[in-house]
C-alpha cells in the first residue's frame, strides 16, 4: 500500500463517535482560506475549521509566533507560575470582554471544559444548583458542557445520565415563528414558553445562570431576535441568576464585532466562554468572567496543566494582532454583505433555497423540500457533494441548513471562486444532474 493509501485507511478507521463524517478528505496544508488534500487537490474552505481559524490557516504572524515561542519555552503550568504570553493575554482580553467592572478570566484547552468552567463559577459564585440554557444549544462534549447542550439525540444517547440541575428553554430560531405572528407576538410567545419553568416547576432563586449562544452555531446559525434575549437578559437579572454566553463559535470577528453578543447593545454578560479561534485553533479556551464571579472559588478548582501555556497564549496574541491589523471585524462585516447578497439571489433563483441568514461571515442557508417548504436534507447533501467534487469545502448543520463560515481573510477572489461553484451546484441540482 503507498503511503496515502495508508493515510486514506487511517483517516477511514477512526471510530463513529469521534469522526461526524462527511467528504473522504485528507488534508495535507492550509495556506489562508485554501486547502491542500495529500493528491494536491485544492479547495477553498468555507467552514474555517468549524469557525477554529479566522485568521486563516497557517498565518505568517500567527506561525512566526508559535516558532518563536516554541524556541524559548514551550510549556509551564501557570497553575504555578505566570508566563509573559498569557499574563500578556490576559490583560488583553479582559480589557475586549463587553462587561462592566473588573474582569478577570481562566484559562482551558478547548471551549467544553471554558463551559464546564463557566458553570463551574457560576456555581460558586451563587451557590445555586440549576444551569438553564436553550434546545438547539451546542456548548461541548465533557459532561457539564454536553448536559447543557441540546442540538442531538447522539449526544445524550447510551450516556446518560447526563448532571443533575441542567434544565432546557426553547431557543426562538426563525422557523418556529408561525405564518400568522408578527415579529413581537412571536417573541412574546417564546418569551412566555421560557418563563414557563420558572412559574411551575423551577424556582428561579435556584437557578445559578442561563447560558446562551446569542446566535446558535451548530444549531443553524440563528440568531436570537433582540428583544427576546433582552427580556431574557432582564429576567435574569431580576432573579439574581448569573447571565452568561457561549462565545466559542462566533466570537472573535465571525459576526463583525469582536463577541457575537455585541449585536445585542444592551446586554452586557456576567460570563463568557471562549476558544477556537482565540488562538487560531490552538488548543487554548477561557472563561472570562465579573472579578467577584471568578473570586468565588479557589485552585485546584479549575486548574488544567497545559491551559494558558505559553506557545497557545503567544499564538493567540498574534491572532489578536492579525485581526486588528488586517481590520478583520470590518471585513467581516463587509464581506457578509456580499454574501448575503449572493445567497439571496440564489433564493430568488431556485426554489429549493430557503431563508438565507447572515451575520457577518456567518451564515446559515436553509434547504427546503420545493413542494412542502420542510427541511431537506437530501438536497442539501447533494449540494455539498457536488460542491466538494468542484473544490469547496462546506457542510450542513441540523442537516439541511449550509453552513456558510470561510476564514475571515478569505480574499476576493477565493470568495467569487466558492460562488461560482455554489451557483454549479445549485444549478446541477436544478438540472436533475446530481
Ligand atoms: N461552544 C460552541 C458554541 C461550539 O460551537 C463548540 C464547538 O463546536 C464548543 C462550545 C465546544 O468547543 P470544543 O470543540 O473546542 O470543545
């Protein structure tokens, strides 16, 4: 067997639970928002590493500095002892947390344990057992993140039982919003079915936080309306329960601003969680947190070896630096006009494309059966396939939705390059050719 045969069979062999399977690809590099399989086959990527790499793959400043950090020291606890990069990094960060007061933050190694973190202080800091957050939720795969979570059945299937004190509301995505609502009577309605809870069977001075993606990833890139999350918000505060976000997928310029829930102006959270691309996909996340929130406990409360260690917090500040730089927030923003642009004539087109969201570079596109309007995700499926055959890597989330989250560097060129085969695709598809 040649070696990329092997490699093929290795990529092939990992298990169910671990590999969500889609294109039989194996990368060899990353250079920007381009990717090269071990044939030499190239593709622009259109999921960034599930949103890991703003910056792109690979990027000079960003490499320049792992390699440079690499050389002096490439790990010490700072359970026990500070390092330059993170004591710079943290400084850094809690001056960007959108939150009044005195910040302080914990490090982790990936967003599931910055969540199980974040309940954790949440927790502490109240004294209170109960964690809400929303269906359609995605926060991680240990067990705290995973008993938050609610996006799959695969989740919680032959794992249970999940923790205690976890309770979930019904996330207001778009498609529930019913043909004769308005807007605000669809709010209301959502807002009535969260506080339902409350009014019967969980007292909300036993809650300690509710936990929300302002706009939900995995769950199809859906953004909470204002005004829900603001009596969300509100509630919260009303009944002493800790308001905290997920920042993990859409955080760090995805949106347009730096935090996703900067699309909100009049919320500013208690809690955070952050990862992925904080250190363009290097294993680093953080709760960030109100100081008197992050006091509450002490070490070894949450204390993991390897977080905050000096090579991923030099990676992150690069990455900071590159975002600033390069004016990334903007171009995102600027760049997701396009693209919203784009998918909307697509919807005009062809009559399988449904509602089209777009936040940023962040955008979820709904494929619906033509006839009965319901979500397909056979068509969906045929769309990424043949997608992938002509050079772009995208995927779906609940199936049928396209999961539209390129590297915010995309260039011009790279961007008209994955239309134009979007536009293929959905054109074979119209054809009957696929
Ligand atoms: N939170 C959100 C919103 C996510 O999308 C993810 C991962 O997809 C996580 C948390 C978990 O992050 P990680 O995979 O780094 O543990």
């Amino acid at each position: 067997m040649n070696n990329k045969k092997i490699l093929n069979t290795e990529a092939q062999s990992l298990s169910n639970a671990s590999r969500i399977k889609y294109f039989d690809l194996v990368i060899e590099s990353g250079k920007g928002s381009t990717l090269t399989d071990i044939n030499g086959k190239k593709y622009i990527d259109l999921l960034a590493s599930a949103s890991a790499t703003n910056t792109g793959h690979s990027h000079p400043h960003v490499v320049e500095a792992i390699t440079h950090q690499a050389q002096k020291i490439v790990q010490y606890t700072p359970a026990y002892f500070a390092n330059e990069p993170a004591a710079k990094l943290s400084n850094r960060l809690t001056q960007l947390a959108p939150m009044d007061g005195p910040v302080k933050l914990a490090w982790g190694n990936s967003g599931s344990d910055a969540n199980d973190a974040l309940i954790k202080f949440a927790r502490g800091y109240t004294g209170r057992p109960n964690v809400v957050s929303f269906t359609g939720a995605y926060h991680g795969s240990t067990y705290g993140s995973m008993s938050a979570s609610a996006v799959s059945l695969n989740m919680s299937r032959k794992m249970g039982p999940l923790m205690d004190g976890f309770y979930k509301v019904p996330f207001p995505s778009p498609w529930y919003q019913r043909s004769y609502e308005t807007k605000d009577q669809f709010i209301e309605r959502m807002f009535d079915e969260f506080k339902l809870p409350f009014e019967t069977y969980l007292p909300a001075d036993e809650v300690a936080v509710i936990l929300v993606e302002p706009i939900q990833g995995d769950g199809g890139i859906a953004k909470a309306p204002t005004k829900y999350l603001e009596k969300v918000y509100q509630f919260a505060h009303k009944h002493g329960i800790l308001f905290a976000v997920d920042e993990v997928n859409q955080g760090m310029g995805r949106t347009g601003k730096w935090w996703s829930i900067q699309n909100f102006p009049g919320i500013k959270p208690d809690l955070m969680s952050v990862g992925k691309s904080l250190a363009s996909g290097m294993p680093l996340s953080a709760v960030i947190g109100k100081q008197k929130i992050m006091d509450s406990l002490s070490a070894p409360a949450n204390v993991y070896t390897t977080a905050g260690n000096p090579v991923t917090t030099a990676a992150s500040l690069a990455t900071l630096d590159v975002i600033e730089d390069e004016h990334l927030l903007q171009r995102s923003y600027d760049l997701g006009l396009k693209a919203k642009a784009f998918f909307d004539k697509m919807q005009q087109k062809y009559d399988f494309v449904g509602d089209v969201r777009m936040y940023g570079l962040d955008g979820g596109i709904d494929i619906i059966n033509p006839e009965n309007k319901k979500a397909d995700s056979d068509i969906a499926t045929k769309i990424i396939y043949r997608m992938f055959e002509l050079g772009v890597v995208m995927i779906t989330v609940r199936g049928n939705i396209l999961r539209f989250q390129p590297p915010l560097v995309i260039t011009n060129a790279e961007l008209k390059q994955a239309f134009d085969v979007i536009k293929q695709a959905m054109q074979d598809e119209a054809n009957g050719k696929i």
